[in-house]
C-alpha cells in the first residue's frame, strides 16, 4: 500500500504523520526544537533545527512502522507561518528565522502605515492595522538593520519556502503561506509586484508561487539520503498550519468553521464569498483555490496552560501534569470565584492587535487557590474565543455551530467544556485532534496525487469521536465574566505600553 508522509513543523517541534491511502493514519513522530529570544520583543529559531527534526521524525516513524522507502507516495508539510528567513540560492540560511512571535519590526509596521496615510485609512483599506509581529514590515527591518545579508539573500521566504527548497532544490512559495505577507494579490492570485516598489522591496527575492497539491519536486540525493527516503519522492506544496487545519477538520465547506486549541488558538472560516479582513480577522488564501480562509488567531492559547502547568508543577508538562490540571480545573466551580485571567502572554493579534499587552490575573484575592489560578486560565481562552466568534458574527455573520475542535487542548475534556459554555457553541471534535494539521497535509498531497477528485472529498475522510455541548447552568456566570473581560484591555493599555516600551 502507498503511504503519504506529512509534517506539521510548528513552535514547539515537528509532528511527522504516516498515512494510508485511505486516510487513516498509521503512526506519528514528534521531535522538538527551541525557540531564542534574545532580546525583548525578539523570537528567533533556527532553521536548520526545522530540517534536523524533519531528518529525525522520518527515520522513526519508517523504522518503527515498519515501512519500506519506496512505499512512500509522496510528502508535504504544514507549516508555520509569518515568519521570515533570507536564504541563498543553494537555499541555506543566512540567519535564524525571525519568527512569527517575533515583534521588532514595529517602527517599520507604523512606517508602512503611514505611507498609505495611517493606522486609520491602513485598516480600513486592508481590513486590519498591521503590527511589529507581521511578515511585510519584518521584511523592511531586514533590509534596513541588516543590509549586507538582505542584499546576499537569493529569496526571503518563510519555514515552507527553506523546507522546500530543503527538500527538493527548488526556490518556491506556496500561496497560503504567502497569503500572509501582505505582498500577494489575493484577486490575481500573484506577487504584488507594484506594493513591493513603493515599499522598496526587490520583487525577485520573491520566488515562483505554486499551489498546496502542486508537486514541486522530487526529494534530491542529499536530502533523500539525510531522511533514509528515495531520491525523486514526490514533493507537494502543502499549505500553513491554518490553512492544513481546516482541510483536516474537514470543515471545508461554505461558511464551515474550525476552532483549534494548540500552542496558539484560532477561529477560521472557509468563504468563497469575497470579504475583506477587518478588526484583527484578516482575509487569507485557503488552501481550496476557490475558497477564503477568514482566520483569527490568538497568540497564546495552549501555551497558557503549558506555562501554568510547568511553573505551578515545577516542571515541563506532560500528559501526567495535564491530567492533573484537569482533575484540579474539573472540582473548582464556573468562573473561578471571579477571578480573570487574560491570556496574552507574548502580545496579541485577536481580538486586540496589540503586541505590546501581556498576560495577568485580575481579582486575585486571599480566597484563591492555586486550582483557581489553574481554572482562569483555562477560561481566560474561553474568553478570548468567545470575542473572537462574536467578532466574526456580528462583522461578517458567519454564525457557524458546531465547530470542528482540535489541537491538543481538544484532548483534554474540561477545557473543550469550558470553552463550549463561554462561547455557547457545540463542539465537535475530531479523531486525531493533534495530528489535524499533518492529517490536512497529507490530504493535499493525495489530491495532487489524485487519489482524491478535490479538497472537498476530504469531508469523507474525517472522523468525529464526540460532541460537547453548552451547558445552560454555566451561561449566566460567564455572561457577567465575559463582559469583564472585555473591559480589561482598555483600562491596562496605557500601563502595558508603559511597561513594555
């Protein structure tokens, strides 16, 4: 049987997926890497750890699975996003990838507004004021702090552009991911060549576009040998992690939504109508040519409850600690005895563009315990989501219920609850909640392989495991809460800017 081998290189680590022609997944890898932060408002990984842990989690999952090479049909990762690395032709590096984390470039992000009048006339024409954390000004901080490599570099690309050229020898950008950099034409569906002049940006360091089930290339000889593959295995363009997301929820259809609970959490809903981005909820390429993708991310969901976990426990979480953060979450009552916690622990995209804020505990009385502090946090999410899926209703009225849950919160039964009750949406959840991006990516490339007619024949492919409900009992709580909480921005706005200027 031929097999698909997909990647979800994310934050953390990599995820490699192994999966049968039929879709079911037959096993996983994960290997996991760092991420720098060498200054304040700074978040820098290395590329070459991406191809490292690429390398590692192909030869576990062959040797442990038991698979031969040459059964493996094709290949294609999911990919981070809103990241930049300047690479030379031969597609090395020239520095650490300046990640999506990263939010140096704001004085270049208010450059870049105010060649077109302002923050003000900037969001109404695109749809959202951009800031520090996004790719288009990141690119101008390059060129500006650091000429000498922006000149050396044959193609700024992000983490699917160095993997493919990693990979099969071959400068390209997928367009999902090059959806994001605020240089494509989401019309034409091409390189917005006259933005990059009036930016002064040169427009050949942006390569060749392909498509998600584009085959860009066989795997060459070195990278086929470092990953114990053949050489010439097939190679897809895959797609970014929002974009696989959705595909593997198999929430592909009109006005179809996911709600995804990973190291950072998103709301996306698929369109083919023509809408624009505003508020925070920019307008993107989905990975179906046909379709938009409305996403809205928050910066830090999953991360929240790993930075409780390991500094409430004293050590980095596993499934033990979360299991334990469940029982501990599950015996303390709806709304945490009104204690708040705002979870925008390295600034925030949506529902507030603002990556100067932070995260904080609001009420903190003398009647909190620790498991308080614990169940805060799980709600404080819920709550962010919440203004999330309000915002896509009321500006666009996409009203979507259910929505498909995933990532690795969606494992974990209380929080999936949580977040139902604030939000006061059904969740269904998916089999595979933690391999849904790798799962999407493996899926695009049987496309390309045409082991199935279209994007939309996914919907057959994706299995849901159970379903959570709102429960009524919580609702009146949480309404009171979530009102709260939607005050704590603009009354903590001016000290987070003092603090972290």
């Amino acid at each position: 049987m031929a097999r698909i081998l997909s990647f979800d290189v994310g934050t953390s680590g990599c995820k490699a997926a192994l999966v049968n022609e039929d879709g079911c997944l037959r096993g996983t890898a994960f290997e996991p890497y760092p991420t720098y932060y060498p200054r304040s408002l700074w978040a820098e990984q290395d590329p070459e750890d991406w191809w490292r842990a690429v390398c590692i989690t192909t030869r576990t999952l062959i040797e442990s699975q038991r698979v031969s090479p040459q059964e493996i049909g094709g290949i294609a990762f999911s990919t981070q996003m809103v990241n930049l690395i300047p690479i030379d032709r031969e597609g090395k590096a020239l520095r650490h990838c300046i990640s999506w984390l990263d939010g140096r470039a704001e004085e270049e992000a208010e450059q870049v507004m105010r060649k077109v009048g302002g923050r003000a006339i900037f969001a109404a024409l695109v749809g959202v004021a951009i800031t520090g954390k996004d790719v288009l000004p990141k690119y101008l901080w390059l060129k500006k702090n650091e000429p000498q490599i922006y000149r050396q570099a044959a193609a700024l690309v992000d983490c699917s552009g160095y993997l493919l050229a990693r990979a099969t020898g071959r400068l390209v950008a997928e367009w999902t991911v090059s959806s994001v950099t605020g240089l494509f034409n989401l019309k034409t569906k091409t390189w917005d060549t006259m933005l990059m002049r009036f930016l002064g940006l040169d427009s050949s360091k942006f390569p060749e576009l392909v498509l998600p089930y584009d085959q860009v290339g066989g795997l060459t000889r070195e990278a086929a040998q470092e990953m114990g593959l053949l050489e010439g295995t097939p190679v897809f363009g895959g797609a970014g992690d929002a974009m696989t997301a959705a595909v593997g929820s198999g929430a592909v259809g009109e006005g179809e939504g996911h709600l995804c609970l990973g190291t950072s959490g998103f709301v996306g809903i698929v369109t083919s109508k023509r809408v624009v981005g505003k508020r925070g909820i920019p307008t993107i390429q989905s990975a179906d040519p046909s379709k938009l993708l409305l996403i809205a991310e928050t910066e830090t969901a999953g991360a929240c409850l790993k930075w409780a976990g390991r500094e409430f426990y004293q050590r980095e979480p596993d499934s033990e600690i979360f299991a334990r953060m469940d029982q501990e979450v599950s015996r303390i009552e709806a709304g945490a005895a009104k204690l708040l916690f705002t979870p925008w622990m390295y600034g925030e995209r949506t529902p507030i563009a603002d990556e100067r804020v932070r995260a904080a505990f609001i009420n903190l009385g003398a009647n909190h315990t620790y498991a308080h502090m614990l169940r805060a946090v799980y709600e404080g999410v819920g709550y962010n989501m919440r203004w999330i899926v309000e915002n896509i209703e009321e500006l666009y009225g996409f009203k979507p219920d259910p929505l498909r849950a995933m990532g690795g919160g969606a494992k974990g039964l209380p929080w999936v609850q949580i977040v139902a009750d604030i939000t006061g949406r059904t969740l269904e959840c998916v089999a595979e909640p933690q391999q849904t991006t790798a799962l999407g990516a493996a899926y695009l490339a049987m496309v390309g392989l045409k082991w199935l007619p279209s994007i939309e024949a996914v919907k057959k492919l994706v299995k849901v495991t159970h379903t959570v409900q709102p429960q009524e009992a919580t609702q009146a709580i949480y309404a009171e809460l979530y009102q709260v909480f939607k005050q704590l921005y603009p009354q903590l706005k001016g000290i987070y800017h003092r603090l972290n200027h």
